[in-house]
C-alpha cells in the first residue's frame, strides 16, 4: 500500500490513511449504523469510508477495530489513550490518529483546491486575512488561498475543541500562511484557556496541495 498523502504533513508519530473512493463492502459497527441509518447516501458514504480510514490508522498503533461514534459537535469519540481526526470531501476521506502520550490533539482537514462561493470569504475570514491572500494569490496563483484558509481554520477547531470543550468562532482565529515551507501560524484571539497548566494562545501546522486537494495539519505535541 503506497503512503498516505496526509502523512507527509504529520510527523511519524501520527498514523494516517486515506481514500479516494468509497469500497462497496466496508462494514460498519451495529452503533455506527444507527447514525446513519436515516442519512442520504452521501452522508452515509462519507461516514462509512471515513470510519474505515480510522480503523485502519488505528491498526496501525496497535489497536484493535472499535466503533468511532460522533460526540459533542460531532467531534468522534476515541479509544482511551488516542487522540485523532477524520475528515472527508468530495472524493476523498482521510483518519488521523496517534497516542495521547505522544500528541495531545490533532487537526485535519481536507478541501477540494477550487476557490470558496461567492460572499464566503468574507464569513470566515479577517481583514488582515484577506490582505494576505490577495498578496499570496499574486505571488503564487496555483494554490485556492480563501479555500486554504477555510481549511486551516477547520483544522484549528478540530484541535481546539478536544483540548477546551469550548466553541471557536472563524473569527476567533487568525491564520498566517508561509508558502515557502507550506506551513502556518494560528494566533487564537479569545481568551486563553489553560490546557495542561498551560495557556493555549495558539497552534501551528502544515499543509500541502495535490491531487487536487488542499489538506491541512495540526499536530500538538504532548
């Protein structure tokens, strides 16, 4: 099996898997069944591919097949001692996992690399944002900046919201992109949570464009 796209933008202690398409004879836990019992197909594909992604970066840490059922705001519950993130988009699916002793939280997000409708930009982002992205469009017109951001700011609460329990509003967070190394700073502009013994004023991550995919990264070290 060739490596996953995803993990060249996590380090070698998350597990990672993908899919680019939705196998017919994938199989879900009686419990996950129930979620989508009443979803429309799309949905249903998503969940189900996603689930088996999971279970596969998890075999990769040793751990045996579990249900990974959808908790508050629908943040997937993990086995004890495992932190992670799924994400899913048109034609692809992905499941990032690792050891809670080795990474505290993750974020990941995958989008496709197509620019955002009309007036969303201006929903999810701030003024400096948008400057920034007027300046890295022009500087390098290959990469959909605005859905970039998008993607990073989803990334920031999938590892926000394990960590605090607490809503972050796109507002709430402001990216800097570095497109020479492809990585980016997240500033959190609310007031700072203590996370173990810590304030959490901010988070970095990676990102890479291909396949025709934008996917974004956040891995906390323990």
């Amino acid at each position: 099996m060739s490596p996953a796209l995803v993990e060249a933008i996590f380090p070698a202690t998350v597990a990672c898997a993908e899919a680019f398409t939705d196998p017919p004879d994938t199989v879900l836990f009686p419990e996950e069944a129930a979620v989508v019992a009443k979803a429309v197909d799309k949905r249903r594909r998503e969940f189900v591919t996603a689930r088996a992604c999971a279970r596969t970066a998890l075999g990769a840490l040793g751990v045996g097949p579990v249900p990974i059922l959808p908790g508050e705001h629908g943040a997937p519950q993990w086995p004890p001692g495992i932190v992670g993130s799924i994400t899913h988009c048109a034609g692809y699916r992905a499941a990032a996992v690792a050891h809670a002793t080795l990474i505290r939280a993750i974020g990941l997000d995958a989008e496709p690399d197509d620019g955002l409708p009309d007036g969303v930009l201006d929903l999810i982002s701030r003024p400096c944002e948008r400057a920034q992205l007027r300046a890295l469009a022009a500087a390098e017109p290959g990469v959909s900046w605005d859905r970039l951001l998008f993607s990073a700011k989803e990334a920031v609460y999938k590892a926000w919201f394990p960590l605090t329990g607490r809503w972050l509003g796109f507002e709430d967070a402001e990216i800097t992109f570095n497109p020479a190394d492809r990585t980016f700073g997240c500033a959190l502009l609310v007031a700072a949570p203590a996370v173990a013994g810590s304030p959490l004023t901010a988070f970095t991550g990676r990102w890479l464009s291909g396949s025709g995919l934008l996917i974004t990264a956040i891995a906390v070290p323990a």
